[in-house]
C-alpha cells in the first residue's frame, strides 16, 4: 500500500510540475506529460516495476477518449465517413505495410519479420493525436476530419493484423515472452478468455457478431430505462457509476471476442449520440479520460530505454527519422489524392507520420506467437515510443506551416474593382450580409469588400459580387469610391481594423456618414471617438428583442413591451454617448472613478425612466370612495 501510494503521488506532482510549464511555454499538455515520465523514469530512476501494470490501467484512457468522441458523431455522420474511413484508411494502412516492410527486406531482414514490422509502423497514436486536435481545436477541419477517419479505419485493422502474426511465426516463443503474455491474461476473466480460444472458427464468428449486436442493443434500449432507473434515486455518484459500468462492460465484452475495447466503445457512443443522457455521460466521464491519458503519455516517457539510445543513437535516429519521413511521404500523396486543403494536407501529413500505441499490443503479440525476434521487438517498440515523444513537436511544425500558409493567402493581390456604389461595405461576415441584403434588395448599390477570399468566392457562388482586398488600405478604399459614397459600412472582424478604417475615413470625409460595428462597450468608445456616426453593438438588437419576448411572457402587453424595449434602446444610446466622454484609452474601465460613478448614476435613472414609461403606458385608476 505504502508503495503504490508514494508512485501515485510521484506521477502526480511530476504532471503538476511539469505539465502547465509546458503548456505555458506553448509545446501542450501531451509533450508535458511525456516530459514528466522521462524524468521520473530515465532521469531519475523515481518510476517502480509497478509501471507496466499502471501502462495497462492507464489505456483505458483510450478507450474512455473513443467512446466520448463517439457521444459527438451522429450515426449518418459516420457513414458520411466511409469513403475516408475505407479509402484514405485503407489505402495508408497497405501502402505503409508494403513500404516499410520492402525497405527493412531489403536491409537484410526475413520477409516476415519485414511485413510484422511493417503491420506494427502502420498503426498510429490515437490517444496523442486526438488530444492534440482536441487542444487546438482542429478536429472540425477538413484536415482533422481526415486524420479522424484514418485513425478509426487502424483501429479497426488492429484485429486481422493480430490474426496474421501466427502465420508469419519464424522464431521459437522464449520463456520470457510466454511469461509475459500469460501474466497480462492472468485474473477473474481467464476461463472466458481460454473458453472462448478453444471454441470453433465458426463460433466464435457467431459469438463476435452477437457480441456487436448486444453493444449495438445495450447502447439504444437498455441503456435509456437504466439511466432513468438510476436517475430517480437522485444520487449524483449513481450516474457516475452507471456511466463507467457501461464502458467497461462494453470494453470486457469487446476484449472477449478479440476485438478492439476502444473501437467497441466508440461504436457504442455513436449508438448514443441522440440519447437525452449524453451530456450527462460527457460529464461523468471526462475527468476520468483526462487522468487516464495524462497517466498513459507519462507512462510512454517512463518506457523509454535512454541505454538502448545512446548505445547506439546513430541508428536509432536513423530509424525514428526513416518511420516518419516513410509514413509523412505516403501520407502526404494521399493527401494529395484526396484533394484536401494545403492547410489540411499538412495536418494530414505530419498529425499522422509516428507510431502508435496500439503498435505496442501488436509487438507483445507477434513475439508471443514467434512472428518477431526479440531483440527486433525491444527496437520496434524504442522506435516507436520516440516517435510519439516527437509528434508535439511535429504539430508545433504544422503550426508554422500553417501560419505561413495563412500569410500567404493574405498576400494575394487585391481584386481590381471595377464599380462604384453610394455605400461601401467593409466586411461581409455574419453581420455585413444582413446589411447588404437589405440595403441591395431596397435598391441601393453596394460595393461589398472583404479580405477574406473564402468568403469572396462562397458569395460569387450566390450571386453576390464581392472584391476581396484589405478594408484598411486606403489605396482599396478609394477604388471603391470612397470619394463619392454616402455611407460606409464598417462591419470587419477585427476591432482594431474597425477603428483604424473609421479613423482615415472620417479624415478623407469629414461629411461621411460611418455606420460601424462594435464588439463590445469599449469598442463602442474607440469607434466614437474615431469618428463613426452611428455605432451598433453586435449582439445589442439580438438582447433587447429576447428581453421583450420575455416582458411578453410575463404579463405585459405586446405593445407595452415594445414600448419598453424602445425607451431602454433610446435611453441606453445616450447613456453610451455620455460615458464614451468619460472613457480613457488603455485604462480599465473599472479603474476610472469618474467611469463608474457615472455608470451607477445612468443605471439609477434608467431604471427610474422605464418605471416612468411603464406608469405612463399603465395611468393608475383613481380610488373608488368607500363611503
């Protein structure tokens, strides 16, 4: 007991050391947690034997991190899928396979060792990857959506990858390797495992569909009656443990069959992604996941054997550099093939060029069965462990790819404009459409410009004409006739951009009238004293219309909350002009003492007005005489 409680408080204090150290200086949580394992185990020796069982324990992150991923994806989704999912999948499964097993055949290795080795390299790191793209947002790009569907298309080649080995076996199974294996099936579910190895081809297919068929079951019916019956003892720890027993019966059901845990436990998420409990599954869950993968990356670190390394670290490099760069060219023409984005080519390309962690339980099994030498399998799994240690650092390399990509986009020669409108519109997002569409279907010409030429051409494909080109250059404003416009439209992402146009407009036209959005009260200031004429705040008429719908749904007249609505728009408006007087540039606006007792005084006499209004549109009845 002693023990495990000094190694549960080693790895903690080694992820809370070291893990937000890395998060600040940008390298992310992953590279962190690696981090940590390294120096508890290489470093410092800290890490016990007991390490290997918590590696075991800590997988189950995987399985936890697919089956939350699952809750997200609506099974029409999923089939939307099948076409990356079988082909991009497929097609880099067997190109890597056949790649890597050519190269290490033609460096003297037998032809079966050289295919089992390939199996192993074209595995991938689910648990790294997929935390990654979570941490930076990228799993709803094109780029991520890829990646997605490859590391689900290897997870479901885990099982027939598994069923080869015995037919590549070329060596003799040692003492050791047989040890090892038989310690890791050894507890409670032995029998059903050795039960289910005895039975017929035959069966145990049957047995495999069945066992599918219950998760697919258990996940739509069983799950919905349990979680209610669950619910009405109105104990929070009861969901939690209802949530996790699903899992991990699902899991031990998958693992009897030989099956993927984590491709049953995601198939089971999809199965629930329309149930009313999958937020309340998501939050049972999560904690656990993010402990789990934590424990699971410091374990990796913990594995790695720095003595193998430096015996021998000019073909250890040589080895870890030919997995990538092989795997990072394959990926790349698939990418290429796919047609994906620049952007999305790179993510595809580098997000996916290590090894993985399934690549692991593939080693222990091709030694088992005498399909990998022993010292090939220490190697294999060193190449592999250092290969995920450097996938951070392969996303920090996307991140500079793409951030040169996107300067690059942004360097593309302006639109020549070749029209003139009385109002210019700067900026056709979500905001500067409704104003076009209203202002052009009233008869008003626009000339609409946006320096993004994604958007540009989405609305070319509608018929809108539109000229791509910074807002802020003043070369691109008098193209559009700034000169000669009435109104100018000011509705860019960027609060910065907005000012900066406000501010040379209103110099080169001090009669122009400057429509502008604002993305908050202290924008609303900037704009003000920038020049604008009229300044809307973003999400201002979207408020006040809600707070109307529900002066409606509480008692008053639809024409009474109208009316309030009308005097809070008309009396907030001058109060922003008299504070806009006060505001100091750079200073909080919690830090001006003349700011916010003047704030105070204007919400006192707001309220006091809308009592007012409310008496004036409700006039009291005059008291009836009681005599």
């Amino acid at each position: 007991m002693e023990n495990f409680l000094l190694l549960a408080s080693v790895y903690l204090g080694a992820a809370v050391l070291v893990v937000p150290l890395s998060i600040r200086l940008g390298l992310g949580s992953v590279l962190g947690y690696l981090t940590a394992g390294i120096l508890m185990g290489p470093v410092m020796g800290l890490a016990g034997a007991e390490t290997a069982d918590l590696q075991e324990f800590a997988e189950f992150g995987v399985v936890l991190m697919l089956f939350l991923i699952g809750l997200e994806l609506e099974p029409k989704h999923l089939w939307d899928m099948r076409k990356r999912l079988f082909g991009m999948g497929g097609l880099q499964i067997s190109l890597t396979i056949a790649a890597i097993a050519a190269a290490l055949w033609a460096t003297g290795q037998s032809w079966q060792v050289a295919i089992a080795l390939g199996m192993i390299a074209a595995m991938s790191s689910t648990a790294i990857v997929l935390q990654t793209l979570a941490e930076k947002n990228l799993m709803g790009t094109g780029g991520g959506r890829a990646v997605f569907a490859v590391l689900l298309a290897q997870d479901l080649a885990v099982v027939p990858i598994l069923s080869v080995m015995p037919l590549l076996a070329v060596t003799v199974v040692t003492g050791s390797d047989t040890q090892a294996v038989t310690a890791h099936d050894a507890g409670l579910a032995e029998p059903l495992v050795h039960y289910v190895q005895t039975l017929p081809a035959w069966a145990v297919t049957t047995l495999t569909l069945a066992v599918v068929a219950a998760v697919v079951l258990i996940g739509h019916y069983v799950s919905r009656p349990v979680f209610r019956f669950v619910h009405a003892a109105r104990l929070p720890e009861m969901s939690t443990f209802v949530s996790l027993l699903l899992v991990l019966g699902i899991a031990f059901l998958m693992e009897l069959v030989g099956l993927s845990p984590a491709l049953g436990t995601f198939v089971a998420g999809v199965v629930l992604a329309n149930s009313e409990f999958r937020h309340q599954l998501e939050a049972d869950l999560q904690p656990f996941k993010g402990l789990l993968m934590g424990l699971f990356f410091m374990t990796v670190g913990v594995g790695i054997n720095f003595k193998l390394i430096l015996a021998d670290p000019v073909t250890i490099a040589a080895w870890v550099a030919g997995l990538i760069g092989i795997k990072a060219l394959i990926l790349y023409i698939i990418a290429r093939l796919a047609r994906l984005q620049p952007r999305g080519r790179v993510l595809f390309t580098l997000g996916l060029a290590q090894g993985g962690e399934f690549g692991f339980l593939v080693i222990s099994v091709a030694r088992s069965e005498g399909a990998l030498p022993v010292v090939s399998g220490q190697m294999a799994q060193l190449v592999i462990s250092l290969s995920m240690l450097l996938t951070p650092l392969l996303f920090l390399v996307f991140d500079k790819i793409a951030a040169g990509l996107s300067a690059r986009v942004t360097e593309r020669p302006a639109d020549a404009i070749d029209e003139k409108g009385t109002v210019i519109i700067a900026g056709i997002g979500r905001f500067g459409q409704v104003v076009n569409r209203l202002v052009r279907h009233s008869g008003v010409s626009t000339v609409v410009l946006d320096s993004d030429p994604g958007m540009i051409e989405t609305m070319r494909r509608f018929g809108v004409k539109g000229y791509y080109g910074d807002p802020t250059r003043p070369e691109l404003l008098e193209a559009a006739g700034l000169a000669q416009a009435q109104v100018l439209v000011v509705a860019v992402d960027e609060p910065a951009k907005a000012v900066q146009i406000v501010r040379f407009a209103r110099a080169r036209r001090p009669e122009l009238h400057i429509v502008a959005r604002a993305r908050d009260r202290v924008h609303v200031y900037e704009l003000y004293q920038a020049g604008a004429s009229d300044i809307v705040r973003e999400t201002f008429d979207s408020s006040l219309r809600a707070g109307r719908y529900v002066l409606e749904n509480m008692g008053f007249s639809d024409y009474e909350a109208a009316a309030l609505s009308k005097a809070y728009f008309r009396l907030d408006r001058a109060a922003m002009r008299d504070l806009a007087e006060l505001w100091v540039p750079g200073q909080p606006v919690d830090k001006n003492a003349a700011y916010v007792e003047r704030a105070k005084q204007l919400d006192r006499d707001l309220e006091t007005a809308l009592i007012g209004e409310l008496y004036d549109l409700r006039p009291m009845e005059p008291e009836k005489d009681s005599a």
